[in-house]
C-alpha cells in the first residue's frame, strides 16, 4: 500500500501509530489486544519507507506542473528580506 503524505508533514507519521498514547486511550485495551491479534494472524511482515520527491530530479507530466507549485520551485515567490542588516562594531 502506498500513502502519500499530501499536505501532512513528515512529523505527522509519528503522531499517528498504534503506539501513540492518545490513539491507544481512544480504542481502549481490549480493542487494541483484537488489533493485536488480526494483525498477527494476517500479516507476515510490514515494513515503512519515507521517500522524499525533488522537483529538480523528477520528470512529470505538464498538466502536474501546471496543477501543483511544488513542481515548478524556480516560480515560488521570492523570500522575505529580513530586517536592515547590522552595522560592525569598530
């Protein structure tokens, strides 16, 4: 199964997990000892991979570069300039 993170951040993988505390309080213990369970009875291995996409290093269609900024970084706009620049001390 593959699951894009979409708009989630990376940090988000860690905030949901059967090993979150908020998420084990939500389903109670006995729900988790059946999740136990099912996954033990189906499941022979799992395994997680992160990949990260470079819009320098991909190729993608045109209609996905005219649909998301991600794909066209050259075009994002132009940082902030940050407050006057501090002068030497002598």
């Amino acid at each position: 199964m593959f699951s894009p993170l979409a708009s989630r951040s990376p940090k988000s993988i860690n905030t949901f997990s059967t090993d979150n505390p908020r998420f084990f309080a939500a389903v109670g213990e006995s729900s988790m000892s059946r999740l136990a369970e099912l996954e033990a009875s189906v499941m022979e291995f799992s395994e997680h991979q992160l990949f990260a996409f470079n819009p320098h290093m991909s190729y993608v269609s045109p209609d996905w570069i005219r649909e998301d900024a991600f794909w066209k970084p050259d075009e994002a706009p132009a940082p902030k300039p940050s407050a006057a620049p501090k002068k030497a001390m002598p």
